[in-house]
C-alpha cells in the first residue's frame, strides 16, 4: 500500500517536472522568398517563389519548423525551362519540397544574430540531412523575425541528372537562397 500514494505523487509531479523551462512560442511564416541559381556553361537561370509555407514551434532552448515549398511555384521566366524543371525534378510524384529545421541552444529573449541549425531537406522523392546550417536573423520585434540563410544543394544528391543543352550539362550544384520573416502566433 506504500508503494500506491508515492506512484501517485510521481504521476502529478512527473508533468511538471517535464514541462519546459521556457513558455512554448508558436510560430507562422508569414512571408518568404526562395530563390536558385542554375549555372550552365552557356548561361545561368535564376528561379524564385514566393509560395514558401511554415509552422514552428520554441520552446526550452530548442526550435522544431517545418517549411513546405510547392516544385511548380518556381518561375525562372521562362515557361518551357519551368516545365522542364518540373519533368526533371519528378514533380508529378513529388510536388512539395519538404524542409524540416532544427534549433538546438536557442534563446530568442536573447535575439541572436546567428542561428545554428540542423536541416533535413526533401525533394525529388529524396532526403538529405544538411548539419550546421547558418542562419541570419534581421529585423527582430516583439513578434517577429527575419532568417535568411544559403544551402547549396547537389542535384545528384536527390537523383536528378544534370540537364543538359546541347551536349552540355548544367552545374551539379544549385545555391539556394531563404528569406524569410517568421511571426508568433500564439505564445502558450
């Protein structure tokens, strides 16, 4: 019988003792704009949207975001190029670029210039894992934040070949430029 009254002490302590240090921050992207550069041997495309979705959460030291990016959203101003895109990046099969990121150490009181952050990139059907991604942040208020950050991504890393114009293919790796401005949405 002991045991009974100290099981039930743990079970009413135990979810505050997990609660988070810190109140949770929900956040909402509220604008964004990402961009690529394509280089070819004869020329160099660049392709934009600003179509870009995303939720997140902060809490205890650590942030969790998810951003969902439509394939055929991109526009390089050129609409057999976009189309194009879409064929060789498989977007019929996988129309949503899927970014999930990762804060570890994060104190937003603090406004920090420079975000660390683990990213897990998929597209094409594919995931790759990107660590240690920097991250800029501009333009703090009370209840937003503007990031803005470069990745390069290898188009062989997501099984895309190379397109090629007349012989000769593009680049395998497209930089790959995010910013952002991310709004609270309701503080818990």
């Amino acid at each position: 019988m002991k045991g009974i009254p100290a099981f039930l002490a743990l079970a009413i302590l135990l979810p505050a003792l997990a609660a988070p240090a810190e109140p949770k921050v929900l956040w909402k992207l509220e604008k964004s704009q990402v961009s690529y550069v394509v280089t070819h041997p004869l020329h160099v495309v660049h392709g934009k949207t600003a179509s870009a979705r995303g939720k997140g959460v902060s809490y205890g030291g650590h942030g969790e975001f998810l951003v969902a990016v439509p394939v055929k959203s991109f526009d390089s101003g050129d609409e057999n190029r976009d189309l194009h895109m879409l064929e060789v990046t498989r977007a019929g099969d996988h129309p949503l670029i899927e970014v999930r990121i990762r804060l570890k150490k994060l104190d937003i009181s603090l406004h920090p210039n420079v975000l660390l952050a683990d990213l897990s990139v998929k597209f094409a059907g594919r995931t790759v894992e990107y660590p240690g991604v920097r991250l800029e942040t501009k333009e703090w208020t009370s209840q937003s934040v503007r990031v803005i950050g470069r990745l390069s991504l290898s188009l062989k890393a997501y099984g895309i070949k190379p397109p090629s114009l007349l012989t000769m293919p593009v680049e395998d790796e497209v930089p790959v430029q995010i910013d952002m401005v991310w709004a609270k949405s309701v503080a818990q």
